[in-house]
C-alpha cells in the first residue's frame, strides 16, 4: 500500500543524544513535512520542504534539523535531545503543485526524552 | 488569537446520534478546508475536503463552508462507535495549511 513510513513507531532517549527520526514516502510527492503534535496545542509544523534539495522553518523549528537529499525521504534529527521535545512527531507529505495541498500523514513516532 | 480555533471537547454521545464538530477561523485568504479524522494511536488520515464556500456529503458525513462567518462544520449523521476518534480541522491557502487542535468524539454504544 503506497504511503509514508516512519521510523521508529516509538523511541525513548537520554536527554542530550543525537536522534534521527526517519521518514519515506512512496507517492513521489514533492513537498513534505515534520509535524510534533502535543495535547491541546495540535500539529504544529517544524520544517518542511518543497523540492528535493530546499528546506524551510516552520512554527517550532529550534532544535531540530532536517534534509531532502532526495523525492522519497526526510529525516528529522534532534541533536542534543531535551525533555520539552517529548512528542508524537508526524511526517507528511503532499502534491504541492495540487491547489488544494492534501497532506497525507504516517503513523507517527512517540519520543520520550527522559 | 490562534488562526484556527476547534473545541477541544472531548465529546461523547450515543450511538446513532447527530453529531456537529466545528471551527472558527481568522485568515480570509483560505481556500480549502479539510477534516481530517485520526483513530488513537494513529496518523491523521483525510475524511474530506471543501473549496471555498457550500456544503459537501459523503454518505454520513457533510462538510459545510461559510466563508462569509469564517466558520466550518463537520456533520456526522448516524454515528456509529468506529466513528470514536479525534477530528481535525484544517485549511490551506498557497501550499500553507494549518490546522485546528482537534476534538475528540466518543460514540457509546
């Protein structure tokens, strides 16, 4: 079933190490998104990217980084990992060339960072 | 002033119920207003999707735009338990989309 992965489904990590959350889309979409989603404050959007090669901030960048080497994937890294950064983080991805812009989710990833 | 705004709930009612979910919002310049439907434990997946003002029906399920008050709605007719699930609104204009904070529903047998 075409989509997006994510990996891992679930993670909990010491404050202070590096982390890699991985994202891979088979849709050939050519934007795609990190979301964090926390209770009460929604999905908010951390960085996305347009094109392969272009990246941009979201709302709640700092602290994290990401890449677009290619179409399918879009890893998210945490360097230096702190507690507030405890989330379910989603990866999406759409069609930006599509006027209406639906943007298709994976499952997600639940980090605790203790 | 957050530029969606969604209640959010939790809402619980029975089995069979009509159920209204809803958003207000700020942005005149949204086009597409979308509901997206999330189950526990789960990635938000697309219920439906509206451009610009009207009403839009999916068998249970009735999108309603009104640009003019900068409100939205999702209607559920007939609710049923494996509707139970967080609904999220959200809208989008120039590739830029964001989305309300989502209300849960519970539908009890």
């Amino acid at each position: 079933i075409a989509g997006i992965t994510q990996a891992p489904t679930s993670q909990i990590l010491a404050a202070g190490r590096r982390m890699t959350l991985r994202c891979t889309q088979d849709m050939r979409h050519n934007a795609m998104y990190w979301y964090r989603q926390d209770l009460g404050l929604g999905l908010r959007l951390i960085h996305y990217s347009n094109t392969a090669g272009t990246t941009g901030k979201g709302e709640v960048p700092d602290g994290y980084s990401v890449s677009r080497a290619n179409t399918d994937d879009f890893p998210l890294t945490l360097a230096s990992a702190v507690p507030s950064q405890t989330s379910v983080y989603f990866c999406a991805s759409s069609d930006s060339g599509a006027s209406k812009n639906i943007q298709y989710f994976g499952a997600g990833t639940r980090l605790s960072v203790l | 002033q957050k530029e969606v705004e969604q209640d959010p709930g939790p809402l619980s009612v029975p089995e069979g119920a009509i159920v209204s979910l809803n958003c207000t919002y700020s942005n005149s310049a949204f086009q597409y207003f979308m509901w997206y439907r999330q189950y526990s434990r789960k990635g938000p997946e697309l219920l439906m999707y509206t451009y610009s003002s009207g009403n839009k029906e999916d068998g249970r399920f009735t999108a309603q735009v009104d640009k003019s008050s900068k409100y939205i709605s999702l209607f559920i007719r007939d609710s049923q338990p494996s509707d139970s699930a967080t609904y999220l609104c959200a809208m989008s204009y120039n590739n830029d989309m964001r989305f309300g904070a989502g209300t849960r529903l519970t539908v009890k047998p």
